[in-house]
C-alpha cells in the first residue's frame, strides 16, 4: 500500500472505443428508433404506415400519371394524375392572359427580381446596392415592364395580368411596401404624442380586427360609391392597396413586440450619445428590434403571400382562381384533383424559398453571441 | 445666486439648484443643491435606492427632474429638445451594464456618434476612436463584437466610446458594479488616468479605493438628499452624520 504522503504520478489512461452497439447504423437505429417496446412498436406502425400511402402516392403522381397528348383523351384510362391538363393550362397559370408575344416581359421582370434577390444572400461588396435596386429601381422597372406603354412597349391593362404573374405583383408589393409602414405605425404605436400613438392605435386594432377579405371587398364595392362619377380605381391597385394596408397592421404589431424587446438601456446608451430620434432607431434600435423578430416578419409574409388567394373578390385571376376556373372549364371538368395539387405545389415552393431565405439572413446577422 | 456671476458660472461645469424629482408619488430627489467645479473629481455614494444614480442620470436628461434647476456647461436644462442635444454631446455617460451596441463592431460602437452626431468624416471618426482604444488598451479587439470580449474589455470600450466624443463632464454610474473582480481593476485604472488628465467627471460608486485616490470631494445621499459631503480623507476618518457613519461601517471592514 502505498502512503498518503507520497507523490502521485499521472499516467493519463488510454482512450478506449465506445461499445459497438452505441454508434454507426445500428446505434442510431437503438437510439433512435428502438428505443424501448413502446417505440418499436410506433417504428414499426409507422412503417406499415407509409408503405400503406407512399407507394400509391408516387403511382398517382408520377408512375401512372400521363403527361402526352394535348387533350382529356389523352388521360383516358389512365389511372394517375393527368397533367396533360396542367402543361395545356401552363401558360395561363403563369400569366394569366398577358398577350402571347409579351410574355417575355413578366418572365424579364421575374428574372431581374428574383436574380437579384438571390444574389443579396451571398456575402459581396456590391449588396447593398443591389438591396438598394430592389427597394427603389426595381419596382419603377416591374411597372414599366409589366404595363408598358412606354419606351415602345404594348400597353397591357392589367385586367390582362394573371396567375402568378399577379399572385407574386400583388405578394411582392405587399411585402415591400407594408414593412415601412408597419415600422412607421409600430414607432408611432409607442410615441409619447398622444394623436400619433391613437391615430397608430385605431388603425392597427381596425384593420387587424378585419378579414382581409373584407377589407378587399370594401375597396372594390364600396370605395367607388364614395368616390365621384367616372372616377375608377384599377382594379389591381385596389387589391394591392387592400393587401398592403392590411399586412401592414400586422407587421406593425410584429415590428412592436421586437422593440420592445430591445434593452432599455440600448435606447439610454444611444440618448447619452446625443443621437437623435431618428437616429437612434434607424442605427441601434430597429437593427436589433427587426432581427429579433425575422422568424415572425417572415411568418407574415409567408401568410401574406397566401393570402393573396383571396384578390378573386375583386375579380383578379391569380394562380388559384385561374386554375378553379380551368377547372370549369368544358373540355377539362373532372380534374380539380390535378389543379388544386399543383397549386399547392406552387405555394410551397415559394413559401419555402421564403423560409430558408430569412434563416440565411438570420444567421448572418447573429453577432451577438460569435465566440 | 452664483449663476449670476459670469465669472463663477465659467467655472461650474455642472449646477443643481433645489432639484426635486418624482416617480409617480415618490420623491425620489429631495432639494439636491450641488456645484460641480470644471476639472473636479467627484464619488458619489450611498445606500440602494438613494437616488444617487436618479440624480446623475438627470444630468443628460434620461431623467426628467420636475422642480429646480440644472445646468450644464452653462445650459440650463429644459424640454427643448435642442438643449438636451447640446448638452448630451458635451456629458460622457458609462453605464453599470455598458450599453454597448451588440450589433456594430467595437471600432462602429465608438464612431457612430462622432460620425453621425457630429458630422465627422468617417476616416477622422475612425483614427480618433483608434486612439481612444490605444488608450484604454484595447486596440486589438477594434474589430469584434461586443459579445466576444470580456466585462472588462466591454466596459473599457464604453468609456472610449464615450470619449470620442471629446466631453467636457464624463458621468459614472456605478461602472463595476457589474463585473467580475478581477476585471475591477483594470477598469479602475482607466478612469484613474483620465482623472489625471483633468477630466470633470462624476462617479456612482463603492469603490472607496478609487474615491480616496482620485475624488476631490465624496457625496454621501440618503433617501433623495445629499447628507455629506466632504474631501475623502475627511469623509472617510471624520464623518459628520451618524448616516454616513453607519453606512461607512457597513461598506468598510
């Protein structure tokens, strides 16, 4: 035995390999899957499952589904989807009924857009200008582009505009426009002059305690009562205003709630500075207040986006109302199943673009823990 | 009233006449008369809730007093908005919990107001606020966030933010109260070799050390008033009140 005054040497012991059956394929499986009787046996009737669905799913969608010929007798017999009926349409879900030859100009316009916006989640010198374009040039450009008029181009009214085409002007306007307005109303909601924090107030809390598709039917059945003889509204700028107003309500709220979980002592630094108002909060305040609440602003938008389903009350044709309306159509009844399906599809992509977007702009404005 | 004297208010850098002050019903600033000298080093000390730290925020208007007077640098403090402009670009304010930026780098922090408050080009902004750094020896962390450095580090970026403004009248409130020990210190140290600079500076603290090394005079408040006040060597071996008796036998063992 050794005594307790005598010294200790060290010997590190040597690093030993971890049970096989706790790592790989099989380990993951024990963790994760058989994890006890009661999970194994989720395991398995999950299993059972998606072997029941999955497999008359992918049949439905792809395996049997016909995609040849340019009318229903194409589809004839087939047991799967026929989305004959989609490529037919594809044209008009796109763009509605924007003229053949100036379909280029929609496409343009969605290209110059989404090329740019693209551009702006990878690290470069040249971002802030192109956030810059896409705030101030771009939309000047998406007008001219898309009603022409100008510069040589056909003049398309916009009663000609559907589809997408009015689906992604009516989101993206929506979008772009009620963010500063629902900054503005959120700062005036939290002013200490009484008539600006009322007059936020009584907008906020009327307009979100409104269907949006109320708020669009007023503006196209009411507001011309109001409004004097032979004075029309475009349609399309109805629905947009509609929108706009109505996201800007909630951003508004959402934009609230990140200030206010900004530190107190953010707003006493920046006062101590001698930073004024404004400068205050377009330099320290909203910086931190809006990425707080990036996860909620995207969540509007996202539900914006959907939203704009509803501009069939004032006798838009966006994507969904195009396909409802083919699917009406004589030569193609009997084929909602392939329509509404597609249109999901379509929202999904976009909403998920829309989704992973804010976590990369997350992520690279996360300074605040960087170790 | 010595505000009338030309020549005595050249001198004030900061002057408090009957200045009352309440929160909803309580009276947290009772009668504080105080005259701060340009050039003075002042330690203001006290149990919580004295409205020590009430008292010098009122100083750049974070608080709002309702009776008396303030002036600073000569500027009586009002609700025109202009003043409290003036009057914040002339006072330095270090906070207990830094208040830096989380979102600007730690070079940004310290640019930000003499660039946008001042008017200053970006590349003056940024020599001064690398000198101010040099200073308080932390140059090498220009380029960090906030979040990656220490309470110490943190706390020294705060005063060179602070001045780069060049101020006439630094405010301390209460700067270590939230750091670990050992960065007390170096903390310390800095606001030590701006007092030797000539700094008018006012500080909430309890650290005695620094109040004897560096205070011209120590100010003892209680329950909104100021009790005593006296240079520190008197202060802190000959207390007048039974007050300040107490609460030095209590923070001094």
């Amino acid at each position: 035995m050794s005594n307790a005054s005598d010294p200790i040497v060290f010997t590190p012991t040597p690093a030993q390999p971890p049970p096989a059956n706790t790592v790989g394929v099989v380990g993951w499986l024990r963790a994760n899957l058989f994890n006890g009787w009661f999970n194994s046996l989720l395991t398995v009737l999950s299993v059972y499952l998606l072997y029941v669905t999955i497999p008359p799913l992918l049949d439905w969608l792809f395996l049997s589904a016909t995609v040849s010929g340019t009318d229903r007798s194409a589809c004839e017999g087939a047991d799967g989807a026929c989305w004959t009926f989609i490529k037919m349409r594809f044209n008009q879900i796109l763009f509605g009924f924007y003229p053949d030859g100036e379909q280029w100009r929609p496409i343009a316009t969605f290209v110059i857009g989404f090329g740019a916006l693209i551009s702006t989640v990878f690290p470069s010198k040249a971002r802030k200008w192109t956030v810059l374009f896409l705030l101030t040039l771009y939309p000047v450009l998406a007008f001219f582009l898309l009603s022409g008029g100008y510069f040589g181009l056909e003049e398309v009214e916009t009663a000609k505009w559907g589809g997408l085409t009015v689906t992604l002007v009516v989101s993206v306007t929506g979008i772009v426009a009620s963010f500063p307005i629902g900054i503005v109303l959120a700062l005036g909601r939290r002013s200490n002059m009484p008539i600006v924090r009322s007059a936020c107030v009584v907008f906020i809390e009327v307009v979100r305690g409104v269907p949006l598709i109320s708020v669009l039917f007023m503006a196209s059945v009411m507001l011309p009562l109001f409004l004097p003889e032979g004075m029309n509204f475009n349609k399309l700028l109805r629905a947009l205003v509609g929108v706009t107003l109505f996201t800007a309500a909630y951003m508004a709220e959402v934009v609230r709630g990140g200030l206010q979980a900004v530190p107190k002592g953010q707003y006493e630094g920046a006062a101590a500075l001698g930073l004024r108002y404004w400068q205050m909060m377009i330099l320290i305040i909203l910086p931190q207040a809006l990425k707080l609440v990036i996860p909620s602003i995207v969540n509007s938008f996202i539900s914006l986006f959907k939203d704009t389903t509803l501009v069939y009350i004032v006798g838009l044709f966006d994507v969904l109302e195009i396909i409802r309306v083919s699917t009406k159509d004589a030569n193609w009844i009997g084929f909602e199943k392939e329509g509404y399906v597609f249109a999901a599809f379509m929202f999904w992509i976009f909403c998920f673009a829309m989704s992973r977007v804010s976590l990369r702009i997350e992520k690279r404005l996360d300074t605040s823990h960087r170790k | 009233m010595t505000t009338e004297n030309p020549a005595a208010s050249e001198k004030l850098a900061v002057e408090l006449v009957d200045v009352n002050k309440w929160y909803g019903e309580f009276h947290v600033l009772r009668n504080i008369n105080l005259s701060v000298f340009r050039g003075e080093r002042i330690v203001i000390c006290g149990p919580s809730g004295s409205g020590k730290s009430t008292m010098i925020r009122c100083i750049n208007r974070l608080e709002e007093h309702q009776k008396g007077k303030i002036i600073v640098d000569g500027i009586q403090l009002t609700n025109d908005l202009k003043r409290i402009d003036e009057i914040r670009r002339e006072v330095g304010m270090v906070f207990q919990h830094f208040n830096l930026f989380p979102h600007l780098t730690v070079l940004q922090n310290c640019t930000l107001a003499p660039i946008y408050v001042r008017g200053m080009p970006k590349k003056d902004a940024e020599e001064i606020a690398m000198k101010y750094l040099t200073r308080v020896r932390i140059p090498e962390q220009a380029d960090k966030f906030p979040g990656q450095l220490s309470g110490g580090q943190q706390q020294r970026v705060a005063i060179a933010r602070s001045l780069c403004m060049s101020p006439k009248i630094m405010l301390f409130d209460e700067p270590t109260s939230a750091l670990d020990p050992e960065m007390v210190k170096e903390v310390l140290d800095t606001m030590v070799s701006l007092a030797e600079e000539g700094m008018t500076m006012l500080c909430v603290t309890h650290e005695m050390g620094f109040a004897r090394q560096v205070a011209n005079r120590v100010i003892f408040m209680d329950r909104g008033e100021i009790v005593e006040q006296n240079e520190p060597n008197e202060f802190f071996s000959n207390p007048r009140s039974d007050r300040t008796r107490l609460f030095l036998s209590q923070i001094l063992h």
